[in-house]
C-alpha cells in the first residue's frame, strides 16, 4: 500500500510513501491526526498527467486507487476512472468522502462536517456567554463554507435558550442586503441588548458582491473568497447604525481542530474507509463511498456505493425549506438534521437571571 504525498501532486510526481511498515498504533494515531498526515493539494489533474500517471499505475502493479475528498476530488475520480476503463481495465478507483463544506452530493452528509460542526457550535455558544456577561454588544463569527452555509447553519446547536446566540444566522443559499443586516441587527440588540451574528465566508449579496471585502485570487472558481467578510460586516454595522461591533474569525482551526472532533464523524470516517475496502476487494470501481440515513432519533447511518459521476463536480447546497423565511435562521428540519452529526453540545450553567 502507497500514499501519495500531497495528493494529486506526488500521485503524479512519483512521490509515494509506502506504508506496509506503518504499525497499529502508527493507524489509530491517524484517527486523531488534524488535516491529512500525508498531505492534501488542491492540483487540477490535466488529460497529460492523467494519461501519464495510468502508465505509472500500470508499472507499479497498482490495481485499487483510493481518492479521498470533496466534489472536485471526485470530478478528478470520475474522469482517472473513465481513463482507466480504456486504458488500464485492472485499476479499480474508488472515492471517499471527505469535506466539512458538506457540499457532496447524493450522500446524506460528509465525513468532517460533523467535526466542523461541533467545533463552529462549540465557539459560538462561548462567544455567546461572553457576549452575555460583558455586552460588546454585536459580534460577528465567520465560518468556513464557500458556496453552501451547512457550518454556518450548524452554529445554532449552540442555542440552549431562545435567546442564545447565534441570534442570526446568514448562508450564502440567501443572500441579504447590508441594509437586511444592519436592520436585523438593531431589532436584536434594542431587545436584548447584544447580538452574536453568523456569516459564512462565502456570504454575498443580491448582486453577488462581498459587501465590499478584499477577495483572494478574484476570479478564480476555486480560490476566489472573502479574505476579510467578518470584518467589513462589522464595520459596515458600525458605521451605519452606529451600534459597536467587532468580528470573529476562527477561520482555517474549524476543520483542523482535534480536540473538538464529533465522535459520531470519527465512527463515521473510519467507517466509509472500511466500506472503501470492502468496495476494492468486491471488485467494484468508479463509486463512491456514502452515507444514508436510517433514523435521525435514534441516529443510524449506513454505508452505500454511488456512480462517481452522480457526485463528480456538483454541489449540494443547504434547501431553501431549510432556511426560515426571514433568511436569518434555520428550520427545526436543519436541526434536525445536523444535531446528531455534530455529537452532544454541552450546555453552560448560568446564574439567576444572566
């Protein structure tokens, strides 16, 4: 068994790790391990390099690929293994799921939602005591999520009380205006006297604008972002109802913090590896790894194989019937949904009427 380090780029380059002396504890430590121990890259895998890393494949006797990651992962998945039906029938290709934006197709969620989840639910349930014991009185809290607000959407299991923050709750699904915001904003905190706000960093306007916040590589379909969203909303509130406010913004630590990882996503990811397996010993090849979901209360979820062109570079927003009709919250069916995948979230004790 090979890894490929740094993904496509050492696939490609010949830059293989063997791991046939890897040991069992060098295995379980892995289940723990932040982001990818073998390294992960965000290469686009051209016709050229496909065609030559099917000749290298060959070579070295490989007959399974596993390819782990988001929409994009399978979209390159897909097409090795359509290459491969032609070129080198042996090669069985098999893809897991693995993307805290959740935004796989077919499969009912993806593995590190949970963790993302739980971490960005956890942080805005304390933000929110701080909020309530020392009123700033709005902060701002940015998620990570580009096109699709499931991170964002999950922060409200950190509600314990109607009251409880996130008071509002932005996805990119429904894009407002800074004046919807602004707006929002002042109602919450003249009856409550603070406000703890949530925006994904893919949020936009109506006119697909940032609300005026720098854009990293603009243009780019896969790197263009908000490099700064949670600070221009802050400031924006400021200076147009002059109410204080201040941002959030734990960034890149909610996908790679392991001392919040969901023990249910942990089961599940070790899981889908094993379904990968079994999928290569059985024979099977241009699938994918994915999850349904059995009952929500009790939770059960199994494994099934989809085409990996039912998933191949295509999105999975979060449903409009999702979002409530004011546009700044979710719907008892998101809660639904998410609050099994995230694990338990604590509740705070409080003392009289703080």
């Amino acid at each position: 068994m090979f890894a490929a380090r740094f993904g496509v780029e050492g696939l490609v380059a010949g830059d293989w790790i063997d791991l046939s002396g890897a040991t069992i504890k060098d295995v379980l430590a892995l289940r723990t391990a932040p982001g990818s121990a073998i390294g992960s890259s965000r290469m686009r895998l051209s016709d050229a390099a496909a065609e030559r890393l099917l000749v290298e494949l060959r070579r070295k006797r490989v007959d399974c690929l596993f390819y782990t990651g988001g929409n994009g992962s399978m979209g390159t998945a897909s097409m090795l293994s359509h290459l491969a039906d032609q070129e080198y029938p042996d090669l069985r290709v098999i893809g897991v799921p693995k993307t805290v934006d959740n935004d796989l197709m077919v499969t009912d969620h993806s593995p590190g939602f949970g963790s993302a989840a739980r971490f960005y639910a956890l942080a805005t349930r304390d933000i929110g005591d701080d909020n309530r014991a020392l009123r700033s009185p709005v902060t701002i809290v940015e998620t990570i999520g580009r096109n699709a607000g499931w991170v964002a959407g999950a922060t409200v299991l950190a509600r314990q009380d109607a009251d409880d923050a996130p008071h509002l709750i932005y996805l990119p699904e429904r894009p407002p205006t800074i004046e919807t915001i602004c707006q929002d904003v002042a109602s919450r905190v003249g009856r409550l006297g603070r406000a703890v706000v949530v925006a994904c960093e893919g949020l936009r306007d109506p006119k697909g604008l940032p609300f005026g916040a720098a854009l990293d590589q603009p243009g780019s379909a896969q790197h263009e972002l908000a490099q700064n969203l949670g600070h221009v909303l802050a400031q924006g509130i400021s200076t147009m109802t002059g109410i204080r406010a201040r941002s959030e913004k734990p960034g890149l630590l909610g996908r790679s913090c392991s001392f919040a990882v969901s023990p249910i996503d942990a089961a599940e990811s070790h899981r889908c590896g094993t379904a990968a397996v079994e999928a290569a010993v059985a024979g099977r090849s241009g699938v994918m790894v994915a999850l349904r979901r059995v009952s929500s209360d009790p939770y059960l979820c199994k494994t099934f194989l989809t085409p990996l062109a039912s998933v191949a570079s295509a999105e999975r927003l979060v449903p409009d019937t999702w979002i409530a009709p004011s546009g700044s919250d979710v719907t008892p069916e998101f809660i639904d949904y998410v609050k099994p995948l995230a694990s338990p979230i604590e509740e705070r004790l409080r003392l009289g009427a703080v």
